[in-house]
C-alpha cells in the first residue's frame, strides 16, 4: 500500500488488539479526511481496507498518522451494539467480501429480521421480486453497495432510520423509487449505494412502515 505514511514510532499500547470500536473511529476520521480534501478517493479506499485488515493497535496507528491530531488510543471496553439507536448495528467482524446474490426469477425473495447485509449484495428480480427490510440488519460496514436487475419485475427495500442513500441506479422504461425519512442523518451514518438498472420494473427504497395500532372501545 503506497499511500500510508509510516510511523515515526509506536506507542506503548501497539501490542493490544483493536476492537470494533477503534476501527470504526479510525473510519470516522478517514471520512472526514475524505471530505475536507486532506485525502483523495483512491487513498480513502486504500486506508479503509487497511483498517479492516489490521489487527492490532501498532497497525491501525499509521493509517492516521498524518490526519489525526493524536494516535488512536483503545478502549478499555467496547460497548455491545445499541440497537434501540436510529442508526443501524455496523460490524466488521464477521464481514465477508463474497457477494451475497438474491435471486428471484418467476418467484420471490424475502430478506428480514437479523441478517447480515454484506458490502457487495445483489438483487435480481425477472417476473418476480425480492423484498428486503434493513431495519434489524448488520452492515458488514460503513458504506454497504446493493446491485440491482429488475425485468418485469421488482426489488422493494425498507430503509432503516440513521442511513445515507447515494442512488446511481438507472431506469429504463422503469424506475428507481428512493424515499428517506424526515431526520437528517449523524454525520458518521452508514452509506447505502444503489446501483443497476430497472428495465421494464421497478425499485423503490423507503423507510419501513410503521404498524398502526387499532384499539377497540
């Protein structure tokens, strides 16, 4: 990796292995390098998998050397996932860079509850639809991509709270349907990336509807 400044020298927690929570500050601090300017997209992505690869202290404190005021320091304990928060639950561990392939031709796909959306995930609807809800998922992390191919067919996707949506999917003789809630999301949200083509059908992105409760007098 060329774009990694090296280390003048280590500090005395480099032996102790990073959690969850120290790469994703390290994440934090990239994103915000990305954009203000002091990094460029090719070394964001080149740093953002070098956070995930590492497995200690000593290898996450070079990939922020020249952009943060201090080296990372580790967390005495990492906090379990809050999923009562609006944002959804990011975990790397357990991350897979295999593309998760949802497929529904002449039929149907339903993703729901906990699952673990993955970086790379692909839906395919052809005379039929894939259903997926995000609102109890993990991202695999910070900025998750969903391909998609709809024929005569449809890929419906409710949206969890705490998410930015960057569209880059087309349409023809179709359309791509993207709907966000009413708050504005943190600053360090995670990113879903639509791309694709609905040809013929269809895509609609929303926020997941809340049931309505009927009480009897």
């Amino acid at each position: 990796m060329t774009n990694l400044p090296e280390p003048v020298r280590p500090s005395g927690a480099s032996h102790l292995r990073a959690s969850d929570a120290d790469r994703e500050r390290i994440v934090k601090v990239l994103g915000e390098a990305l954009a203000d300017g002091r990094l460029d997209v090719q070394e964001h992505s080149e740093r953002l998998d070098a956070v995930y690869e590492a497995k200690t202290m000593g290898e996450l404190e070079p990939i922020t050397y020249d952009l943060a005021a201090t080296s990372p320091q580790p967390q005495a304990q990492a906090r379990p996932a809050d999923r009562s928060a609006s944002a959804p639950v990011v975990d790397p561990v357990g991350a897979s860079e295999s593309v998760d392939q949802m497929i529904a031709i002449f039929g149907g796909v339903e993703r729901k509850g906990r699952w673990r959306l993955r970086r790379r995930s692909r839906a395919v609807a052809v005379f039929g639809g894939v259903d997926l809800d995000l609102s109890d998922a993990t991202f695999d992390a910070p900025e998750v991509v969903i391909e998609l191919f709809a024929m005569f067919g449809g890929v419906d996707v409710a949206l969890p709270e705490g998410v930015v949506v960057r569209n880059e999917a087309s349409g023809i003789m179709g359309g791509i349907s993207v709907k966000t809630g009413d708050t504005d999301p943190p600053p360090d949200a995670p990113v879903v990336v639509i791309r694709g083509v609905a040809i013929f059908g269809g895509a609609d992105f929303h926020p997941k509807k809340r049931r309505r409760h009927h009480f009897d007098h």
